[in-house]
C-alpha cells in the first residue's frame, strides 16, 4: 500500500505521461487520465488504489467543473439560445429517462432492474461529455455553426439537468408520499438559493470583491476565490444537497459581477488538475474481470446506448427544424456517455440500486464509448454526406451563394469573421469605395448584417472551398477577426496553402502568438476591440493604395469623434451583452402592414425612443437594394430596411413602434 507522497506522486507522474502521448496523437487529454486510470488501477497494474482520500480529492474536480459551468451560465445567453437549450435539450434528457424504463424491461432477463434503477441508469444515460465535446468542436471551429450551436445549447441543458437529478436519486428509493415531500423541500431550497442569489447575493457578491480587489493582492483574490467557491459547496452539503450543486450556484453568483473573467482564469489550473485526478479515478474503475466475463453484456451496453442515443438526439434535432444533414452530425456528436454520467452512477451504487456487476458492464460501456467520442466526431462531416441525400446540395449552395457574391470582384478583401472587428474594418472599406466579402459562421449575425447591406455571407474561412469561392486567388489582402488564436492558425494554414506570400492582417488579444503567427503567414499582427480595429483599418487602407495623409486624418476623426463610427454593431448570439446600455445596431424590415408605412421620419421622433437611424435602403428596380438619403421628409415604404442604433431596449422599443 503506498504512501499518500507515492500515491500522488504515482498519480502525478502517470497523468503528465497520458496527456502527453495524448497530445502527440491529438486527441483530448481527458482520454488520456481515462486510459491512465485503466492503466495504473487496482484492476491492472495496481500501482494505485482507489482510497477515499483520492476519491474525495477528485470530487472537488467535480466542484468546480460545476463552478466553471456556473460561471457561464448567465440570463443573456439562455434568453438567445431558450429554444434549443430548454426545447431541445430538454427534450433529449426527458426523453431518454422515459424510454429508459421500457428498455430496462429487455434487461430483466439477465438483471432485474426496477423502475427506479431504469430511471437512474436513464439520467446517466443521457449526459454527454462536456469536456471532450466542446473542446472538440473548438478545435474544429464548429462553435458558430448550426449543429454546434445545438450541440452547445443540449450540454447546457444536460449540465443543469444534473442539477435535479443529484437531488432525485436518493429520493427515488423512498415511497411515492416521501418521494414527493422529499422532491417539494428540495424545490424549496432551490428556489430559496435562487432567490437569495439574484435578489440579495448579487449585490453583496459584486461589493465583497471590489472590495477585495482595490486591496490589489493576487493572493487574497485567489483565496477569497477558494473560499466562496468550497464555502458554497460545503453550505449545500450541509443542507443535504450536492458539493456540485453549491459550485454551481457559486458560479452563477459570480458571473454577475464585472470579475467573472478573471475568476475564470484564475480557477482554470483547479479546475483542469483535479478534473484529470478525477478521470484518472473513473478509469482505476474499470474492471478488465467484468469486460472478460461479460463481454457480450458490455457490447449490448455501448452499441445499443450510442445508437438509441445518436437516433433520438438526430430525430429531435430534425423535429426542431435542423436539416437532416445538421441532425446527423448533432447526434453523432453527442451520442458518447459523460463526465456527469459518472457522478449519477457512482451515485446509483452508493444507494444500491442496481447489481454490483451490472454497474461495472455499464462503467466499462461508457468509458468505451468516451473513447470512441473523438473518432465520430471527426468523421462526422462523411457520415453525414454518406447518409444525408441532400447534404452535397446545400453545402454546394452555401458555396455557390459564396461564389456569387465575389465573382464580379477582383482586388478585393476577404474579411474571415464579422464580428465586432470585422464589422468596423468593413465600414472603412466601405468609404473608402473598396470591394470586400466577409465570411462568417453565425447566421443570425449574417441575417442582419446582410439584409442591412453588409457583402456577408455565411461561410466556414478555414475550409478551403469556402475561401476558393470568396474569389481568394482574385484578392489583393486576406484579413483575419477570430478572437480565437488556433482558428485563425487554421485559415492562415489555408491560405498559405493556396496563396504562398499572400498579404494577411491577423488581429489576435495579444502578442503573445505574435512570433508563431508571422511564421505561419501572417503579414502584420495586431491588437483587439476598438484601437485593433482602427490600426487594422490603417494598415489595409494603405495597402490598398489610400494616401497617408487621408488615412492618418480618417483615423484621427474617428477618435475625436468617440469612435462614433464604429460605436455599435450587428450581435450574434455568442456575444455577451453585459447591461441594457449596450449598445449595438438592428435591422428592421418594414411590412406591408407596419403602422410606420407612409410615416416620415420626422413624425415617427425616434430620437424619442433613444435610437438614431444609420441608414434606409430601398429597393429599386426588381431585387436591388439602394441607400437613400436621410431627410426629415423621407416617407418610409413597405420592404423598406432600416439601420437602427442604440441600446438593445431602446433599439426593441423603436421596432415595436415602426411594427
């Protein structure tokens, strides 16, 4: 039996050794304490044991996974993503957990398994991977696309689910009067810890950490940190809930303070170190004895979840009007068990509902399929070509409305994001009278910016087709907005590839990668937000053959003037909005039967509303789009496009009235 020093230092040793062959071969770390965990278990080489110490302190990863969770939990973003997060993902949970106990019955005949157990093993069932799916699809640069945003909003509702079910499980072997009381006192307590976080908490939260940060000491921010985080954790314990439970609603408590990112930042190392631990004590789980003697059983247990699980997620995505293609890959990326799964079931065995030896099938079934997690994924895009008849069509639609759009332009821009950046250098471009196309992957953002009148498209900049059809051998400057540093190493890869020496702007949060992304192509490397905005402008106006002087004057305007032209812009549903005074730009399409039709906008007084208006666009001569000139007397029209600009509940107000 080594000593608690051996252990860790066993534990320590094995976890840098998996994550680096891991890393090697590109696949995600948390496979790599999984198969480490397998490795050094009492079921193998027995170099560890699974003691309560260790269980304990891998517990804690789960405290603040929970809390990071928490922390990107906030009320902006399940108002943009309510139906997918709450339609969709709710659906998937509720779903599995009740087909659950219809299949349980095809157990019986090898293990009994009550209502209860079916239930419980339903909930474990329908949790996926947040750790792996997520950093996966981040690689890929599928956040923003359709599929990733289902793929988002379902963990999102699976991570809170988890919530529930913590307090649930033990309630489940309780007669159906207890089970009830038990369910209500716990709603109560919920509800109370809610109340007390938004109502009284927010406040108090947001004070005790100006507090602590005017006293400057990374130090006491760290622990004050660890306090509230362990704190919340142990108050929930205390009133019979989980450890995860308080570190989520920690995390949430904070996140409606202005220090959230850097709570974010600070926990990150917590956070990934005792994760790992915990996967490394999953994986000394596995029992090799169980996988020999019922083999069968463990293949039951990993083919039929995986595809009951990919079949119900694709029809349900496709039932909430995803394409057939956009299903396939939601559910194939999806279908793997997750990290919750094995808090439910390690819950389900402290309560004794289900046999021993069925519990250690089911432990080997969904680590298995953990495994398998990486592969589906990346051979998610063919199995969805292969299956979906119509997927080669839209793709090649989405290309030809790419193609369309640059294939009259030569000399141009080619803007990879439109975000708040890209939207700003487009603007400059604009006046200045020089062609650009812009590719984006949020299609809300594209939508508006589009109808607005912005040469968008939506479009992946770092598939090389997509840059083909943007007219990239025709183009004088590429330009480069992602926020995300190893996207924007993938589109510059792309474009070496296709065009060596091409001229390239990449703006990037710091230069911290400068080095690495001028040796992968970049021509100039510069800062974000606004001041990155206008010294990009500065560099591709000169480029593409403005004067210096007009360029220096251009520039110095803008900063006189406040930024005012590139105050405001078009949101997608990843940006976060902080406060109501956020301000951002809106494109409202008047009907036919719109109260503002025949209205000047004079008379309509939206300066009253708190808004201005950037632009009208009328169309003119079948499909054309024109901008007109902004009088007091200009009389709106149906089919009339308006650019508003102000806040987001001033900008609302003011479409309602022109509605």
């Amino acid at each position: 039996m080594p000593s608690v020093l051996q252990l860790t230092l066993i534990l320590l040793a094995s976890g840098v050794a998996g994550v680096v062959i891991f890393r090697y071969f590109g696949l995600p770390p948390i496979l790599g304490y999984l198969a480490i965990g397998v490795l050094i278990g009492p079921h193998a080489l027995s170099l560890a044991n699974d003691s309560a110490t260790v269980k304990y302190l891998a517990e804690f990863g789960v405290v603040f996974l929970m809390f990071s969770i928490g922390l990107e939990f906030n009320l902006h973003k399940l108002r943009a993503m309510r139906t997918i997060v709450f339609g969709l993902g709710g659906s998937q949970v509720i779903l599995t957990m009740l087909l659950a106990v219809p299949a349980s019955l095809l157990m019986n005949w090898i293990y009994p398994i009550s209502w209860q157990a079916a239930i419980a093993l339903g909930g474990a069932l329908a949790m996926s991977s947040t750790a792996i799916v997520t950093k996966l699809i981040a690689d890929r640069s599928e956040i923003e696309t359709e599929h990733g945003r289902n793929i988002i909003g379902i963990l999102l509702f699976q991570d809170l689910a988890v919530v529930f079910l913590l307090i649930l499980l033990p309630s489940l072997g309780k007669n159906p009067g207890d089970l009830f009381l038990a369910l209500t006192a716990a709603s109560i307590k919920i509800a109370v810890a809610l109340v007390l976080i938004f109502v009284i908490g927010q406040t108090l939260m947001s004070r005790w950490f100006s507090l602590v940060a005017k006293l400057r000491s990374q130090e006491l921010f760290m622990l004050n940190l660890l306090l509230i985080v362990l704190g919340m954790a142990g108050l929930t314990e205390h009133f019979g809930l989980s450890l995860a439970l308080g570190a989520f609603l920690a995390g949430m408590l904070i996140a409606e303070t202005p220090y959230r990112h850097q709570v974010e930042e600070d926990v990150k190392p917590f956070r990934d170190v005792l994760l790992g631990l915990f996967f490394i004590t999953v994986g000394m789980l596995l029992d090799f004895e169980v996988i020999h003697q019922q083999w069968m059983l463990v293949l039951l247990l990993l083919i039929g979840p995986l595809i009951f699980k990919f079949g119900l997620i694709a029809l349900l995505s496709r039932a909430f009007g995803s394409s057939p293609g956009i299903s396939i890959r939601t559910g194939l990326c999806l279908a793997q068990a997750g990290e919750f799964g094995f808090v439910l079931l390690n819950q389900i065995d402290g309560l004794d509902l289900i046999d021993p030896a069925l519990s250690q099938a089911v432990l080997a079934a969904m680590l298995l399929s953990m495994f398998g997690a990486p592969f589906l994924i990346q051979y998610s895009d063919r199995i969805a070509m292969r299956f979906s008849s119509n997927e080669w069509l839209l793709q090649s639609l989405a290309l030809t409305r790419v193609a369309a759009k640059s294939v009259r332009t030569e000399n141009h821009v080619v803007i990879c994001g439109f975000g708040r950046s890209g939207q700003s250098l487009a603007r400059m471009l604009d006046q200045e009278k020089i062609p650009y196309i812009a590719l984006d992957m949020d299609p809300d953002r594209v939508k508006e910016a589009a109808a607005a009148g912005d040469n968008v498209v939506y479009g992946d900049a770092s598939r090389e087709n997509y840059l083909v059809a943007a007219g990239l051998a025709r183009a004088k400057a590429v330009v480069i907005t992602y926020a995300d540093t190893p996207a924007s190493f993938k589109v510059l890869h792309q474009v070496e590839h296709l065009r060596p020496g091409m001229t390239v702007l990449v703006r990037t949060k710091d230069d911290a990668d400068l080095a690495k992304l001028q040796a992968a192509g970049a021509t100039e490397v510069v800062p974000e937000l606004i001041e990155g905005s206008l010294m990009m402008a500065s560099h591709v106006l000169l480029m593409m053959g403005v004067p210096m002087r007009k360029v220096v004057r251009r520039i110095t305007s803008a900063r006189e003037a406040r930024y005012s032209l590139l105050r405001g812009y078009f949101r997608g549903v990843d940006d976060e909005v902080d406060t109501k005074e956020s301000w951002r730009l809106h494109s409202v399409t008047l009907l036919p039967e719109s109260a503002s039709i025949g209205k000047t906008l004079e008379e309509l007084h939206l300066e009253n509303e708190g808004v201005s208006v950037q632009s009208v666009r009328r169309k003119v001569g079948g499909s054309d789009y024109v901008k007109l000139e902004l009088t007091p007397d200009l009389r709106l029209q149906a089919n009339d496009i308006l650019v508003l600009s102000g806040n987001s509940e001033a900008t609302d107000l003011a479409e309602s009235k022109l509605l």
